[in-house]
C-alpha cells in the first residue's frame, strides 16, 4: 500500500514539474519586434522610395505601370507596416500580396452609387463643393488610360468623377504641378475633344462633345478648317490647334495661334 503511495506522489510532482516549466518558457520567450525602417525622400519617385524601403525589409516588389509620384517624407525608426501605410496614402497607391510578393497599383476610386428613382414627383439634388474645384492637386501619369487619371484625380482631391460609357479608352498623358481640378479638367478634356459637367448628383461628368449641326460653307467660313491643327509645340511636337495656350502633352506654353483668314481677290 505504502509503495503504491509513493508511486502516485512521484507521478503527481512530474506533472507539476511539467506544467511549470511550460509556464516558464512561455513566460521568457519574448514577443517578436516589428521590424523597424528609416525613408528620407526629398522629392524622390515612389519607385525608388518603395526599392529602398524593400531592401531593408529584405522582401520583393512589383510596381506596375503608369505609377509615378514625388515623395517629400522623412520617417526614422518607425515601422515597416507604418511607412508603407504613409507612403500608400500619399502617394494614392495600394497593394496586394501575391505568392509573398507586393504588387503595387493606383488606388481605386470609391465607387459612386448609382442614383435611384426618385419616389417622389420632387427629389433632392446634390451639389457639389465648388471649393473643390479650385483645389490644387499634382500629377504625373504617362500613356494612361482617360479612366485611370480621373480616378487618380479623385483620390487626389476627393472630386467624384466618372466617365460617361460610351467614351473611348484614350490614352493620356498628365503632368499637373499644382494646378487646380478645374484647369486639370478643362486641359485634359480638351485635349481628348471631350466636355465635363457637374450632375445633380455631386459628381462629374466626362462625356462626348454634344454633335453640332453642319456649318454651310460661305465665303468667310469654311466647315473645314474647325478643329485643325495649325501649329505644333516647339517642346515636344504635338499639334496645337486654334486658341490653345498650353500644350495637352507637355504643359509647356505656347503663343496663341489663329487660323490666318484668306485675303479678298484682286481687281
């Protein structure tokens, strides 16, 4: 009896002696450090921001096209997670993790719901913040589609814009250094032959020219010449037509040119 005792005792204090060095370890083992990283960006691309922000968290990349922004930050010590966020949010970028590798894109707009019918012979409009328009914003995309640079505009200046369906996937390019959304639009449509408006739904809108009906051809007139290009930008070669003061492609100003008017016979 006594021996059978002993046996349970012994086995009792083993599992003690068990269960208090599992409490042990798990109570020394300390909690894993976020890795901390240092950016100083004076108005470095994105690009090379995000190369030297990669290479010290010794992990892989990919930036896809038509990404492009100057970055003025300094970050010492902080977090890897919280320079990416900072830097994302500046920028206007976001990512996804694919196979352990970050892609990064342009953010995506928040999408604009659409107006439902109204249920009453009187609905409410919604206007937009004129203050908006006159909000400076900077903007460099090469070749991108008409559709990706508004949406970059709207994260830029919290403008709401959609593209009317029926517009043509043009591929623009946009260098705005601080110019207002209004300008940014009005430059940017006019070089596309398209028109923007204001909805009553607090958005715009970018859509075709409304069609005009035919001019008759006159001896002051002539249908022909409306809409030609009759000069070229001496920075870049792109033609300019009648009334242009700036360059679509490059920004670059140019003297205001006019189609020359044919002179009256001679006797």
């Amino acid at each position: 009896m006594n021996r059978f005792v002993q046996i349970i005792s012994v086995t009792v204090l083993a599992l003690l002696s068990v269960s208090a060095l599992a409490q042990s370890e798990g109570a020394t083992t300390p909690d894993p450090q976020p890795m901390l990283v240092s950016v100083d960006a004076k108005g470095d691309d994105v690009r090379e921001v995000l190369f030297d922000l990669f290479k010290q968290r010794g992990a892989s990349f990919v930036v896809q096209t038509g990404v492009f922004y100057n970055l003025y930050l300094n970050l010492e010590g902080v977090p890897f997670e919280t320079a990416l966020a900072h830097i994302c949010r500046i920028a206007g970028l976001e990512y996804r993790i694919e196979d352990g590798i970050y892609v990064f894109s342009i953010a995506k707009s928040p999408s604009v719901t659409a107006a439902q019918p109204p249920t009453t012979p009187v609905s409410a409009k919604k206007q937009l913040d004129p203050a908006l328009l006159d909000k400076e914003i900077t903007l460099r995309l090469a070749e991108n589609d008409i559709r990706t640079v508004m949406r970059a505009i709207t994260i830029k200046s919290e403008v709401p814009i959609e593209v009317a369906p029926d517009v043509p996937s043009f591929k623009i390019n946009a260098y705005l250094t601080k110019t207002t959304v209004r300008d940014a639009l009005n430059t940017l449509t006019k070089a596309a032959g398209l028109v923007w408006k204001e909805t009553d739904r607090g958005t715009i809108l970018i859509s075709k020219t409304t069609p005009i009906e035919p001019i008759l051809k006159t001896e002051t007139t002539s249908a022909t010449n409306v809409g030609a290009i009759i000069a070229h930008c001496d920075q870049c070669g792109t033609g300019l037509k009648e009334g242009w003061k700036y360059c679509p492609v490059c920004g670059n100003y140019v003297q205001p040119h006019t189609t020359p008017k044919k002179g009256g016979g001679g006797t």
